[in-house]
C-alpha cells in the first residue's frame, strides 16, 4: 500500500471509532485544504452512507469573500449540514487584530467563539484537520486530544495512544479533539487533493495580485478594503505591486499572507511543496508573536 | 530541485514508521534534526526559530536537537519530556519518528512511541558502549515486538572513529540480544553530529563497509512483517444508510478476504458468505491486511459493533481469561481488587486483573515477586474479562493481541496489554474447556470427521501424550526410543516430538529466551494435541524447564490425557554423560542460558511417573512405562 493509501486508512479508522464511541461529534470546518481532505475522508468512512454528524465553521468575519462562496456551494454538492458560529458580542465590538493585537483578536474571534459553540451545542467530540508537522508544539498532540471544562490542552498530562486503540471515556464537562490527519504532511494533503481531485479555494492557486508589503507580509490589496474600509490598514494606493501569488494557508485577510509563486496547478504546487525552504505556517503572523506561541494558544483551547 | 519523473515517484512512496531511544545526551534528537536537515525537511523558518532560541540560550553553535524539543518546558530544560512525531520523506519513502525519550520514568512513552513502529533505533554512545538503559530499551522493542532493530553507535568522532570500539559494541549487545525476541538486527557506526553514516559514507571510517543508515531505513523491507494468512474483522459500525444496505464497517486486521468466502461471525458462530466489499472508490474483490472497508454478507445476521468477522476454517480464540504481558502507565499505582475498562480491538468489556506472575526488572531482566504494578512497570499477569475476547497471541497477531485498560473512574488509559495466550496453570483448565465449547458450539474443527474415539477403537488403544521432562543429558530420548520400540512391538500408534528435531524446523525461528523457550512448548504442546486427537500416542522429550509451560500443555488436553513423565538424574551425573558436549560449552560460556548452568530446572511436583536413570537400566525403566500405561488402561 502507498503512503497515501495508508494515512488514509488510518484517518478512516479514527473516523469511524469516534462516530461510534461519541455521542454528538462535529467536525470543524476552516475552508483550507486541510479540511477539505478531511471531509473526503469522513464522506469514504461512511460510504454508502453520508457522515453522521454536521460541520460547524468558527465564522471571525475576517476570511476571504472566495472562501464564504466556496464553503457554501460544497455543503450544498455534497448535502452536509453546516452550523456557522461566531462570537457575536466581539464581532459588534469591532474586534480587530490592529485594534487589538493579534493573540487578543485570535482569542476572541476563535478560541472563545469555538469553545461557546462547542458548550452551546453540547458536543462531546470535534474534529480538526491539524497536522503533526506544522508545528513544533502540535508535534506532541494526541489523535484524541482531551480537554477540560474550559477546552484547554494539558500537554504535560496526555493520554498514551497505543497501537490503533483510542480511550474515548471522557468526564462529564470535557471534551475531545479529534485530529485525523495527525500523519499527515503538507506534502501527503496536496499529493492526496491530487490524487483524490479534490475541489479547493482558487486562492490557493497563482494568480496575478495587486498587493501590498504589511509587517513583512505580503497582503492583496483589495482585502484591505474590505477589512478596514475606513483606514484600509493604513495602506497607500501608491505602495502596492503587481505580482503572481497564491495563498498556502487560508486564515483571516488581515493576518495572512500571500507567497510570490508561479503555481498555477496542483502538479506546480506538489514540486514547490518539495522545493520548498520555507514552512508553510510562515505567513501566518499568530505563530510568529514568540517561539512557543502556538503552544500557549492550545493551552487556552485553540485547534 | 526535483524533475517530473521524481514526482511520480514521491506518489507511489511506501510508509516506514519507526522509534528512536537512547539514554540521555546519546544525541538521539541530534541525529532525528541531522536526517531532517539532510533530506531538506527543514523550513528556513523553522531553523530560524531555534537559532533565535539557540542564541539565547548561549549555545557555540546552532543546535539541530532543538528543532524537535516541541514544548517551552523541554526547551528551557534542554531535554524531551513526551513522545513527539516527526516526518521526513524521500523519494522513495515517507518515513514517521516516534521520537521516545529515555530517561527510566519514560518507559511509558517508549512502550507507546515502540506499539505503531516497523522498526527501531536504539542510540549507543560509542564512548560510554552498552549501558543498562540500551539494554532497557532492547528489552522493550523485543516485549512491542518490534520486526527489526538498528542499534547506531553515535559520538564515533570522540572515540577517533575506532572499529575496535564499534565491535565490542557490536559484540556486548549481540551477546544481550541472544536472550530477546529479536530476529534482524543491524549494528551501524555514526556521528549525528557531523552526518558520519547518516545520510552519506563516512570518510573517517573507511573499515566500515556497511549501508548509511538512510540506506537501511530507505530499504528495509516490511511488507512481510504484517499477518496476511489470519482473516479477522474486528466489526466498527454498522451502516444501514436505507433499508436496502446493510453493511459491516472497519478496518481488515490481518489476513485478507474475497468475495464470496465463508466467513464465521463471532459470538453468534453464524455462517454465511461475502456479499460484496464496499468502497467510496467501488467495490473490490478482495481486501486485505490495512484495509478500511465495509462488508456485507449474503444471509442477515445479526451483528454489531465489537463482534468479529472470521474465515469459518481459521478461528481466533475465544475467552474470557488470558495469559498477558502488562505495562502500567499511569501514576496510580494498579489496584487488582477494582475492575478496569478493557478495549481490545473494537469491543470494550469490564476486566480485572486476576493474578499476578511476576515482574520484571527492565534493567537486569530478572522476574520479581509483586503484588501490584507502579507506573513503568511490567510484567506478566492473568487478566479476567466480563464478556469473552476474540483474541490471537500478541506474537502472531498485534492487531487481535493488544488491548489498553481504562480506569473508569479517572477514564486514563492505565495499561498496556499484550496477550501471550490462554492463561497456563492447570486450575484454569475448566475456562480453557468453556471457551472451547463456546467456540465448537456452532464452528467445527476441521479434519474432525473421524472422532478421536473412532481412531482408538480402530487402533486398539487410546490416544495420551507422554511429556518426559528433565535436564540435558538425563536420558529422555533413550527413554522415549526405548518406550517406542515396546509399543511398536504392541502395534500401537505412536508419534514421537523430540527437542532436537523440532528446533531444525518447527521451531526453528526460536532462540533460549524464556520467551522462545516457552512459545517453543506451546507450539509442541499444539502439535502434540493435533496428534492425540487423531489417536496417537505422542512422546514428547523436551527439557521444559518451567512449570508454567508444562501446565499449559496439561490445560490444553482433556483431563486424564497427559502424563507428566519426570526423567529424573543427578545434575553431576547428567554433566559426565555430556552427550552432545553442551555443558562443557554451556561452562566455558560459550552457551548462555543453559538449563542447569545459568538457568533454572522447575522440577515437576505433581508428575504422574518418575523414574530415576542415574540409577534404574533403561530396559527396567521402559518396563516401569509399560506397566504404568497398562494401568492407566490406554494399552492392554
């Protein structure tokens, strides 16, 4: 069996022991590419069937005008029911990552609107399309990742996962991250999306932008009217440039960054992935705040 | 950069999952940052973030270990406190680190790091040779039953890239390896921190003519190390999308199956036929070992989730008690008097631990007395279950064989299992009978059209195995020739197992370790009872040493079927026979773990004969046999 071939298994596996072990999961839903294998395999695990349980976006307002079109059009091709949560209160308080600073906005925007959405609906098990190799404190998490009352990863005090048996039990306020793709490398998602013809985000894909410099982030232009109409993040008309560039990873407009690249298909994409020098959470400007910064926003609760 | 043609080869890449151990400062996560770096799985980024961090720090130079320590604590602390996963791939494979520290309060992270890995590393610092922790962590992968072992010789720089200290490296650990459970085994010199082996030869140590060990890991082969002969399908959900599917979802464990085989269910024992094999990409004719898919069957039967899915010819076991390797893995200390959770393939039952063998020193392997388990330690139990298991050993079968308890009041997974089989003494002769009632209920032995009865009645005297037990040299085979002639002379239907005979074939896999010495009686024992139950009367000649082993070979028989038959003669005596000059190689050290040298004989308590060839002749003892066999009524 390819590698491929065995990650999906695996993840198929992990699937279908918490529809059985769980009695209301929800798998998360950001759009990315990552999300977008996770569903394909949720919908394999349950063929002829469709996947028992629905898929909930954590809405911050910030994501890219492509990506609310795209989720759209997929929960209706392939008939999921979609639950769309957002934290409201901050979201009318004008929360935004200049006003506020990035961890604040992420804190407010995400992990708090994730939690309330996971107390508001009861739900005992959340899938997430996390990857082991993205980050050095993700590198240690679990495929059930267990968390308290308040949703916070213990990382000091983690269940063993042995062999292909997973401890579901769980207390009465806790609940459990479930990561599927733990095994997976950015490499094994876009060779599987091609292998698997997946549909993506076109952002993924190059393109000509007009783009703008911001903290040493490369951001289109465009976005920076839709996210800050008034100051336009303090950006210039005459400060911008024409280049060809995609997205590698998907968050919200105003902290993610485009990579200068010529890649226009899959195949272009998998030999950059394999050339590249650079990781792909590079541009994503929450992880940069310090070295174990990640790690601080899992403990609170973030994916 | 890469070509076109490289990408077709990076989609059709294999899989290679592994561990890494080795004690503190052995430069194990020095080695894991090397392998990254050189196969371009590190991000500027990345090695930007642990400069930053390597600077701060103080250190000379950027240091590669840091690149894997994930959690702040491990980095300020300069050490790894969990099991962190680690990716790399080349064109040809994708590889998956367990990276598993080694300090002794880890042995839990190990054991879990060691239970999903094809193969393991084990770090040597060449300076400081064989210590009691990589004999720790040999011990385990031999318990994990991990296929293959590296052992990489590291800081060769700091020993002046010496072969002579790489061979007694290389000879201490192949010395310790011969009491472990290991078959392939490969000795590699490396400097992790200078890239000597890893990736390319070394220039410094031109007397080494071996593979890097990138070489090996590239290429060692695993395909063969899954179980493809034992269909089991361990059922996961029950689908039922509308009223005209009905299908079994889950995960083949070992064996493979096509469509249109019978297959038994378990519990029910209900037979029936593969309707198809159902995939999100079509059905398939055939799935095999790895494989998630979903069956259905031609006849409705009632199944759910936890049953299991066999060929009707090729059963697992069936019990509610078994034999078990445990290693505890939680702070709170095992409590035998209180019921834990059992998960065991996808069923989960209500399980106590019903008695304690021993434990085991993991630093010098010996058996200690207990009456709990603390956090790291393990050792062989006999555990109890609510609802019978469909189990295989753990040896044969990891996916039928493994299972976790969960304290059910903390829901912590506290131990690992791994089952060696049935349990072995003879009090529990009576669940061993239930659990086979339960399976004959409904599936039938193959080969079993003619009774055992049928064959005594024909042959004129009833079937028994005779198991002639004692030390090297006491005289069993002479004994059990001498016996064979007299029945021959009876015309009766004899079969005679001999120690010697079985290791060139049978058994010819097993080494001396009390592991192999007792996987080595259970398969006799099992071959022996294939032969009572076609009418023979078996002769078994076997040094046994343990009670246990002799015990389970009494449990496994009816009652009444075997004769313990203790040849008994002076250690001395034995010693001046020496027939095949093993004491005198076992005394020179030559030969490790020789039964009455440096390991224990358990003398038998209960035989049902002993006889005493240091002073009675062979022909008077074969008489004694003779006149014992008559008693019994099984010749006349």
């Amino acid at each position: 069996m390819t590698h491929l071939k065995q990650l999906e298994q695996e993840s198929i596996h992990i699937i279908r022991e918490v529809v059985a072990e769980f009695r209301n999961p929800v798998m998360l839903y950001s759009v990315g590419k990552d999300s977008a294998v996770m569903i394909r395999l949720a919908q394999k695990a349950f063929h002829p069937g469709r996947f028992p349980f629905p898929l909930m976006h954590v809405d911050t307002g910030y994501k890219f005008p492509e990506m609310y079109r795209f989720r759209d059009s997929l929960v209706e091709r392939i008939g999921a029911r979609l639950i769309v949560e957002s934290n409201t209160q901050a979201v009318e308080r004008g929360t935004h990552p200049a006003q506020l600073g990035n961890d604040k906005c992420c804190q407010q925007l995400k992990t708090r609107a994730l939690l309330d959405a996971i107390a508001k609906h009861r739900f005992d098990a959340a899938f997430g399309g996390a990857r082991r190799d993205e980050e050095k404190s993700r590198a240690k998490e679990r495929f059930f990742s267990v968390r308290d009352e308040f949703g916070q990863w213990d990382p000091k005090n983690q269940r063993p996962e042995l062999w292909n048996l997973y401890n579901a039990d769980i207390g009465e306020r806790e609940s459990v991250r479930i990561f599927p793709l733990s095994n997976w490398t950015e490499l094994d998602v876009w060779q599987y999306i091609k292998l698997e013809n997946i549909p993506l985000v076109p952002l993924y894909f190059s393109q000509s932008r007009q783009v703008i410099e911001l903290n040493g982030i490369t951001i289109p232009f465009e976005y920076a009217n839709l996210v800050d109409p008034e100051r336009k993040l303090g950006l210039s008309d005459a400060e911008t440039k024409q280049v060809g560039c995609r997205f590698r990873s998907l968050g919200c407009i105003p902290c993610t960054g485009a990579v200068v690249s010529d890649a226009q298909t899959i195949d272009d994409i998998i030999q950059e992935v394999i050339d590249a020098r650079r990781s792909e959470r590079e541009n994503r400007i929450i992880d940069l705040t310090s070295d174990s910064s990640m790690e601080q926003k899992k403990r609170e609760g973030y994916f | 950069m890469s070509s076109k043609t490289e990408l077709t080869a990076y989609e059709n890449k294999s899989l290679l999952r592994f561990t890494t151990s080795g004690s503190v400062d052995d430069g194990k996560s020095t080695l894991i940052g090397r392998l990254l770096y050189e196969t371009n799985c590190i991000f500027e980024d990345q090695f930007a973030a642990v400069e930053r961090t390597s600077q701060r720090r103080g250190d000379k130079r950027v240091d590669l270990a840091l690149l894997l320590d994930g959690l702040a604590a491990e980095r300020e602390q300069g050490i790894t406190i969990d099991v962190a996963y680690r990716y790399f791939t080349t064109a040809k494979r994708k590889f998956i680190i367990a990276d598993t520290p080694g300090h002794e309060q880890y042995t839990r992270n190990m054991v879990t790091g060691a239970s999903t890995s094809q193969l393991a590393i084990i770090l040597i610092d060449a300076r400081h040779g064989v210590v009691t922790q990589s004999r720790r962590h040999g011990f385990l992968i031999s318990l994990l039953q991990i296929p293959h072992l590296v052992v990489a010789v590291n800081k060769m720089d700091l020993v002046d890239y010496s072969e002579a200290a790489f061979r007694r490296i290389v000879e201490d650990y192949t010395e310790f390896s011969q009491k472990l459970d290991i078959h392939d085994i490969s000795f590699i010199p490396i400097s992790a921190l200078d890239g000597d082996n890893v990736t390319t030869r070394s220039p410094n140590m031109p007397w080494y003519d071996g593979h890097t060990l990138l070489h090996m890991l590239e290429n060692v082969q695993v395909s063969a190390d899954k179980n493809y002969v034992d269909f089991r399908f361990p059922v996961q959900n029950v689908l039922r999308p509308n009223l005209d599917f009905r299908g079994f979802s889950g995960n083949v464990t070992s064996g493979t199956i096509r469509v249109g085989e019978e297959i038994a269910t378990l519990p029910s024992g209900k037979i029936s036929r593969i309707k198809s094999i159902v995939t999100y990409d079509g059905e398939l004719e055939e799935a095999f070992a790895g494989q998630a898919v979903t069956l259905t069957l031609e006849d409705e039967i009632d199944i759910s989730r936890g049953d299991m899915i066999v060929r009707r010819n090729n059963l697992p076991h069936v019990g509610n008690e078994f034999d078990v390797n445990l290693c505890w893995l939680d702070e709170q200390p095992m409590n035998p008097r209180t019921h834990y959770l059992l998960k065991h393939t996808t069923q989960k039952v209500k399980a106590y631990i019903s008695g304690i063998h021993y434990r085991i020193n993991v630093n010098t392997l010996h058996r200690e007395t207990t009456d709990h388990f603390a956090l790291n330690e393990i050792g062989r139990v006999t555990i109890k279950s609510s609802r019978p298991l469909f189990f295989d050993s753990y040896r044969v079968n990891q996916g039928t064989g493994s299972f976790i308890l969960i304290d059910p009041l903390s829901n912590h997974t506290v131990a690992a299992g791994m089952i060696r089989g049935q349990p072995r003494d003879v009090k529990s002769v009576t669940h061993t009978r239930h659990a086979e009632s339960l399976r004959s209920a409904n599936v039938h032995w193959e080969g079993g059209m003619i009774s055992r009865q049928s064959w005594e009645q024909r042959n004129g005297h009833k079937a028994a195995v005779i198991w002639c037990t004692g030390l090297s040299g006491a005289g069993k085979s002479t004994v059990a020739k001498g016996l064979i002639s007299a029945l021959f002379a009876r015309q009766c239907q004899v079969m005679m197992l001999d120690g010697d005979n079985v290791r060139h074939g049978l058994c010819g896999d097993l080494g001396f370790s009390d592991q192999d010495r007792s996987e080595n009686i259970r398969r006799v024992g099992e071959t022996a009872r294939l032969f009572y139950e076609q009418g023979n009367i078996v002769i078994c000649t076997f040094i046994s040493p343990f009670h246990d082993d002799r015990g389970f070979v009494r449990s496994i028989l009816p009652q009444g079927a075997f004769h313990e038959v203790y040849i008994k003669c002076d250690l001395s005596v034995c010693k001046r026979r020496d027939p095949k000059g093993l004491y005198r190689r076992a005394e020179a050290g030559e030969i490790k773990e020789f039964t009455g040298i440096d390991s224990p004989y358990e003398e038998p308590e209960n035989a049902e004969v002993v006889v005493e060839t240091d002073i009675d002749s062979v022909e008077s003892i074969v008489a004694q046999l003779e006149a014992y066999l008559l008693e019994r009524g099984i010749i006349s």
